[in-house]
C-alpha cells in the first residue's frame, strides 16, 4: 500500500451529486471535464453519492508544470478516503488515472470501471496531435461568436461531434476568449498520456478488487491484443463491448452504459460478482 503524498488537493474542482448511498467517483478522457459525466451522474445520484472531478489541466482545475500519471493518480486518491471506499470510473485518459490509483492505493477503491482504455502504451494518438494544432491554430483574437469559433475549425476538425467536444474548453476571458484545458502542457505530453507507467509501477502488485472493462464496439483501444496486460495487473476484470460504440462510450450510447454500470454497482450491494 502506497499512502498519498502531500498534494495539495484543494485545487482540485469538483462536483457533488446525490446525498445517500455509496461513493462513484468519475474521471473524463483527454480535453475532457467533470461534466462530461453529468447526465451518467445525475442518472445514479438517486441512489448514489456522484462525484465528478475536473483532473489536473482540465476544466476549474488548476494547471501544473507538466503531466505525469502517477502525480495525477495521487491527487485524486487524496479527495478519498479508506473509510469509504469508493467506485471508481474513468475514461481514456481518466481510466489510466483510475487504473494507477487502484494499483497504488487499493484501500480506496472499492471497485473499478475502466471505459474504452487499457494499461498499456498506444502509438496512435495523431489524431489528439491534430486537434491540440487545431484548437491552438484558431484566431482567438478575432473570433466574437462561438459559432465562429465552430465555423474556424470545421476544416482541421470535421467531424461535428468532436468539435463540439473541443469547444468545450473554449471560455469567455474579458473582450476575448481563451482555452480553458492547458494545451501547452498536454500537447508536448501526449507521448506520456497514450504511455504507460510501466517503470513507476514496477514492484506494485495487482489490483485485486472486481473491474469493469468496458469497450466501444468500433475502438479499437481495448484490442485483444491488450487483454494479457489487463489481465496481469486486473486479474478480476470483465470485458463488456457495447455495440455500436467508439471511443465515447458513455455519450454515444448513454442508456446501455448506464444500464452495464448500474449492474456492476448492484453486484457490489448484493455481494454477486
């Protein structure tokens, strides 16, 4: 077991859901923010205690110098506690944060839900490398209206879904605008984010607690390719392809990751697994 360093946690922005129940606490993808979970989260906040979290460089939260996994994991483990354990579930980037938090602090984890991401290192992130150039080459000075904004970026982004994602992050600063997600950090840091901690784990044993592997039907994130390297490090993992899905599960077809996540929180109160 790991204890959590002594981050400062505090600017860590937030967002509570629901009063009774056990703890879920969700972590969005790259470029993302805590309310990207919103509609999952409201959704369970009935019979659960939601939290969403804006990670470091995204949303309210504050930016730091650079971007490491293991910093990240060990920020968000200080918003938990051991007493109450929670369920916790990320996407993409949010699922390597979650993956690394249960690995070194699996008091805190109750159970895992990993969405359409594995623990290993991709080479294909060109894609993530267009939309940083995309949102860094819009003409923030002469833009007035966000849908100038759409407008400017249609020809580098054109899938309309995707833009709307990126613009987002786009906030009112003054007579201006500016990008609320840190660009200058997450785009040199990409080769870290599609990586793997393998070495800073190194010694670490698996997670032991009950995961949720959850794949878009169309990404190819979750290959078979990578089920030995979810298997050594979550050995009590269950695949769960939702058909029709990319890589945004959870937005693209909300009703039946709902329905697959509240069946794996209910297992948890019944004691079925």
């Amino acid at each position: 077991m790991t204890e959590p360093g002594p981050l400062d946690t505090t600017a860590l922005h937030t967002t509570a859901l629901g009063d009774r129940g056990s703890r879920v606490v969700f972590l969005h993808g790259l470029f993302g923010q805590g309310r990207n979970w919103t509609q999952i989260g409201k959704a369970l906040a009935d019979e659960h205690r939601v939290l969403l979290v804006d990670l470091p460089h995204h949303g309210r939260s504050t930016w730091e110098n650079g971007f490491d996994y293991v910093r990240v994991a060990d920020r968000v483990a200080g918003l938990l506690g051991a007493d109450d354990p929670v369920a916790l579930v990320g996407h993409s980037l949010g699922g390597k944060v979650a993956m690394v938090l249960a690995l070194r602090h699996p008091e805190l984890v109750e159970r895992l839900c990993v969405v359409d991401v594995s623990p290993t290192a991709y080479d294909h992130l060109s894609e993530f490398s267009g939309y940083v150039a995309a949102m860094r080459g819009l003409p923030l000075d002469t833009i007035s209206t966000r849908g100038e904004a759409d407008t400017a970026l249609a020809e580098a982004v054109p899938n309309a879904t995707v833009r709307s994602f990126l613009l987002q992050n786009l906030r009112r600063d003054g007579d201006g605008w500016r990008w609320q997600v840190n660009l200058d950090v997450l785009g040199p840091a990409l080769p870290v984010i599609g990586g793997w901690p393998e070495k800073q784990l190194a010694g670490t044993p698996p997670y032991q607690g009950s995961v949720l592997w959850v794949a878009g039907e169309r990404s190819d994130y979750t290959a078979p390719a990578y089920a030995g390297a979810m298997d050594r490090w979550f050995p009590r993992n269950r695949l769960v392809t939702v058909k029709g899905a990319g890589h945004w599960v959870h937005s693209e077809r909300p009703e039946v990751f709902l329905e697959v996540l509240r069946w794996f929180l209910d297992a948890a109160g019944s004691g079925a697994e």
